[in-house]
C-alpha cells in the first residue's frame, strides 16, 4: 500500500512540476498562471501539448525548443523531478494519515518558493499567504479526522515561536534575514508544529546549519564573497523538508 501511495503520489507530483515551472516564471513578475498557455520565451509560439509532458518533452527536443530552436533551462525537468520524488516521499510518510494533501502542497509550495529566491531573492507573498491559509484550513481537518485536536494547538504554537525567533534574528540582522523568511518561517512552523513540537527548533537549526554550510562553501571555493548575499529560503524550506520526513525515527528517538 505505501508503495502504490507513494507512486500515485510521484505521478503526481510531476504534473504538478509541469504546473509549478510555470508558478516559478509567472509569479514575479505577477502575471496569471492560468492564461495564457505556456509559450516559448523566445519566439512566443504555444506549446503543444505533446511538448508540455514533464521531463520526456525536454529530453525528446533535447532541451531546445521546437519551432526556433531556442535552448530550455534544465530547471523545468529539474522542478519535476524534484516535485515527483517529493511528492512520492510525502505519500509514504503520510501513507495512513489525514494529513497527506496538507503536506503535498506544502511541498510544492517550497519548491516554487526556493527556485525563485535562488534566482530573484525575493520570497513572494503570492505564495506564501496561500500556503499558510490553505494550510491551516488542511491542518486542521486533518487533526479533526484523526481526533487529535491538540495538533491545532500544536501547530499555531510552532508557526508562532518560529515567526517570532526569525523575527528577532531578523531586527538583529537584517541584511541576512529578510522578512520574506520572516514570513516562510510561519508556515514551516505551523507545519513541523502540527507533527510534534520539538520538530519545530529541528527543522529551525537544520536549516541554519544547511545555510552556514553552505555559505562557508561558497566563501571557500571563492563562489561568492563574505559580502555577497545569499538567500536564506530555500535552506529553511530544505531544514524543514529533512525533519517532516524523517519525523517518525526522531520523535521515537526523543520517546525512548
């Protein structure tokens, strides 16, 4: 059953990659991610549908486009694979759980938040505000088909400590912490608060300790300068990401 969930779950998750390239490309610049259909960047043409089949139309065309010839970025097949084998973890973490929907887009969310801060270094609110709300709506059905409402509880707690610690690291430094993590902090707290409260300080250092890992990496190797920013989200949505799926195994540990 876990491996047919999370298969299912796989599957779906690279149809929603598809979606969520477009998400990723759409959001900044705050164009609609409904109309029009996806287009070539460089020459405008509608793509078909048999170009627009995650990952097998960028390895078919070899990653150019068909009418002019113009190369596709390796993110597109990059945020479909990654959204597919995220989305398979999920199903077999969330196998017999309420919970399953609530953490798939929580998911892909982050997904289409860490490309865009990579790239842009902005964290849109156009994401952010909807996952927390839709979320929160998902949370606590959840909590309530399970019948264990102290996940509510639970969950605003952990979405509150961690908007308030960022936040004072955030008046502290400001430059390294800029308030669209602020705000991501919230949803990654709520959610590793609706699993198990000692997740939420987990998830918090792991994304931390990802970032100053990092970060020394790219000073080291001479990448990037101790004066050159380098944001922040992606390693708070990684940190979160590792401690919601490998919750089980730690929070038995804490129990022992």
């Amino acid at each position: 059953m876990t491996a047919f969930v999370a298969i299912v779950c796989g599957l779906f998750g690279l149809a929603i990659g598809s979606f969520l390239n477009v998400v990723i490309h759409r959001v900044p610049a705050k164009e609609s991610v409904v109309r029009p259909r996806s287009r070539c960047p460089q020459c405008g043409t509608e793509l078909a549908s048999r170009d627009n089949i995650p990952v097998i139309s960028w390895l078919l065309l070899r990653g150019k486009c068909r009418t002019c010839g113009a190369s596709i970025s390796a993110r597109y097949p990059l945020v479909e694979l990654t959204t597919a084998l995220l989305f398979a973890a999920g199903g077999a973490r969330f196998v017999d759980s309420w919970a399953l929907p609530a953490y798939l887009l929580l998911f892909a969310s982050l997904i289409a938040i860490s490309f865009i801060d990579l790239e842009l270094y902005i964290i849109p609110n156009r994401i952010v505000y909807p996952t927390l709300f839709a979320g929160a709506v998902l949370l606590i059905a959840a909590a309530l088909g399970e019948g264990d409402p102290d996940r509510i509880r639970n969950a605003a707690i952990g979405g509150a400590a961690a908007w308030f610690a960022l936040l004072v690291v955030h008046f502290i430094q400001p430059r390294g912490m800029g308030f669209g993590d602020v705000r991501l902090s919230a949803v990654l707290g709520m959610y590793l608060g609706w699993i198990d409260l000692e997740l939420v300080l987990l998830g918090m250092l792991l994304g931390f300790l990802l970032g100053a890992v990092v970060g020394l990496g790219l000073v080291v190797t001479r990448l990037r300068s101790r004066k050159d920013a380098v944001p922040f989200g992606p390693f708070l949505a990684a940190g979160a990401v590792i401690a919601i799926l490998a919750s089980e195994p730690i929070i038995r540990w804490y129990g022992v």
